[in-house]
C-alpha cells in the first residue's frame, strides 16, 4: 500500500496523538468533510489535526508551521494556528499537524449575505496580509506569476469547461490581464489559495481564513481576485475602494486570475459530479457564480 492508499481513520489519529501527544488523545475526534492534499479532523472543541494526504511532500505543511505563527498575530480574523507537530513514523509515514480551529461554515456550503460587511472585512484581512514578505519567505512554484506566464493553465481550464456564449467574453477578460503591466512592488504576503472551500462564514458574512498551505511571497493581485471569487455580486467595488492599495494595473491582473480561479473550481466541480477523484460538486456551482460576478466587472 502506498502512502497515498493509507486509509485516515479516526482510530489512526486517536492511535498518532497517543503515541505523540498522549495528553490530547482522550479529546473526541471527528471527520472534517472536503479536504484534498490534507484531510482535517476536529479534535474537541478547538483544535483540528491536519493529516497529509495526497500532497507528495510535507512541504505545504512545514510551511504552515514556520509562517503562521508570525503573521496570525497580526491578522484580524481567525486564522489556524499549529500548536503540536506530529512526525512521521511507523504507523503513519508523512506529517500531522494539530491546529487551532477555527469555527464557522466553508463558503461552498454556505452563502454571504451581509455583502457590504465581508466586503469590509475581505479588505481589512488583506490589508493586514498584504505586507512586505521577508527575504526568507516562501516563493511559489506555480502561482504568484503574471498572467501571461499562466497562459498554458488558462487555456487547459478554458477548452475543459463548457462556457457557450460566454467564451469570447472570458478570452477578452483574460488578454487583457496578459496585457497587464507586472507587479513592480516588493514581494508581498500572499495567501495564495483563496476561494469559497478557504474561507469560513458566519452569520452571514466572512470569519475566517483557512489553508495557507500555498501562501508566498509576491503579486497580490493573486489575493485580490477574491473579489469576485468570494465576494457576493456588487460587493467588489466596495472591496477595493476600503482595500485602497491595489492600482489600476493590480485589479486588472487580478480580475483575470478572478477568471482562471473560476474555470478552476468549475472544472473541479465538473469532476465532483462526475465522481471522479478529487472532484469537489460544491465548487461547480461556486465557480460558475463567480465567473458571472467577474465578468460583470468590478
């Protein structure tokens, strides 16, 4: 059996925490629905074990342990903080982490409807983010780039989805973001993953941010594209009017990634519906939504 074929199950993680950390292994542990490159499990009412699972190295993990500590601190809404590390061993042979957990409704399973208020609260998280990133920070491999060096993965999402009449549309979004001049800021925090399975809502509007697993350093205008990819129609003007730091150049770059992100989470919810692996059916309708809101501009 390989790594990726070890079934996760709440015995294992019950068995893991007694061997290295046995003062929490009595707290009840339960199953986190969605995940991908790692799965969650809540343990007791305030922490949560991230299992690594498909993700080929611990290096999204490792990551997560060195910087969150730093930046939570300064950030103003909840965001998972590790607190225990779990190595590999016999019993299961890649990284554990149990983490603070942070409460609320992942947004592909829920709504925003306090538009005005997550607009508000969007922005203000990402003004606290969005500063300049050590020269140790992490640099991502394969986000972060100016849209035109994205183009191969555009135009894989662009021919997999379905789009009618939209597609001249979405092609004219996207050329004009390559066109776009470059970021020519210093390296930025970046979260770097931002769609509806990362943020949590509460009473209708957004209460936290979860899975800095692909955070960098670099463009924010990667963050940005939330806007449209999490922000209720209407809500992104608002956004960036409070946000009040991204140029003209910035928005148009991010509004195209706010596309590319989109097709993404379309083409994974197409999978979902198809049951194949890896497939999330909650994101379809999430991205097809978005991709209405950034074309409708900000």
């Amino acid at each position: 059996m390989t790594d990726a074929e070890i079934e996760i199950t709440a015995d294992l993680v019950r068995d893991l925490l007694q061997e290295q950390h046995p003062d929490l292994a009595g707290l009840a542990i339960r199953e986190v629905a969605g995940g991908w490159g790692n799965q969650m499990w809540r343990l007791g009412d305030e922490l949560a074990v991230r299992m690594q699972r498909m993700d080929p190295t611990p290096e999204l993990q490792l990551k997560e342990r060195r910087w969150l500590p730093v930046l939570a601190p300064r950030l103003p809404l909840p965001v998972p903080t590790p607190v225990r590390f779990g190595e590999p061993s016999a019993r299961f042979p890649k990284h554990w982490t149990v983490m603070t957990w942070v409460p609320g409704e992942p947004l592909d399973y829920s709504s925003i409807s306090r538009g005005d208020h997550a607009a508000d609260t969007l922005a203000g998280f990402l003004r606290a983010l969005h500063v300049e990133a050590p020269a140790d920070a992490p640099i991502s491999e394969d986000r972060g780039d100016h849209p035109i060096k994205c183009t191969d993965g555009f135009d894989h999402f662009f021919r997999s989805v379905v789009l009618d009449d939209l597609a001249d549309d979405v092609r004219a979004l996207w050329d004009d973001a390559v066109a776009a001049p470059e970021w020519e800021g210093p390296p930025l925090w970046v979260h770097g993953d931002l769609h509806p399975a990362n943020v949590v809502v509460s009473d209708g509007t957004l209460s936290g941010v979860i899975d800095f697993g692909d955070m960098f350093a670099g463009d924010p205008a990667w963050d940005l594209a939330a806007a449209w990819v999490i922000l209720p129609a209407g809500a992104a003007s608002r956004f960036f009017d409070v946000y009040a730091q991204a140029d003209a150049g910035t928005i148009r770059r991010a509004r195209g990634l706010a596309a590319l992100k989109s097709l993404f989470l379309m083409l994974m919810g197409q999978a979902g519906d198809r049951g194949l692996p890896g497939g999330k059916p909650t994101w379809g309708p999430a991205g097809r939504a978005a991709l209405d809101r950034v074309l409708e501009g900000v």
